[in-house]
C-alpha cells in the first residue's frame, strides 16, 4: 500500500517538475527573443519603440501560463479537482 502511495506522489512531482520545465523554458525564450527584438529595434529604428508590443502580448501569454501552473492560480489543483467532478457528473448523467 505505501509502495502505491510513493508511486502516486511520484507521478504527482513529475508532473509538477514538468509543468515547471515548460515554464521555465517559455520564460527563456521569451527573455531571449525580447532581448533581439529590442536590439533590432535600436539598430533599425531608434525612437520609433515597437519592440514592447511582442513584449506585452507575449507576456500576457507568459502570465496566462504562469498562472495556469500555479499552485494558487486560477487553474490550480482545486479548479482541475472541481472540473473533473464537474465533467465527470454530466457524464453521469448523459448515460
């Protein structure tokens, strides 16, 4: 029986690492391809800023994801654990 609890917890934190590995690498990628954008910026249009709105949509985008892992966010684990009761009661009763 604990052997079936550590397997349980187990999966739990790998999924969990996951998630934060995909963070993390969104947050890389968008550190990285900001960083190009605002050098392309200086050096083809210096005082014409465009480079901030890829910045605030893709950090829109970042904070959407962030908040979706989070452990008090929006789509946490208790709006997924309400979810599945949700979708698994009218289930229930399409049958």
């Amino acid at each position: 029986m604990e052997q079936i609890h550590d397997n349980e917890a187990r999966q739990r934190a790998e999924r969990r690492a996951n998630e934060l590995r995909g963070f993390y690498s969104h947050l890389l990628t968008y550190c990285i391809v900001n960083a190009g954008l605002f050098l392309i910026d200086c050096l083809t249009s210096p005082g014409r800023w465009w480079f901030f709105w890829p910045l605030l949509g893709w950090g829109i985008g970042l904070l959407c994801h962030g908040l979706g892992i989070s452990r008090c966010g929006l789509w946490g684990e208790a709006w997924k654990e309400r979810k599945i009761a949700e979708l698994m009661e009218k289930e229930k009763r399409a049958e």
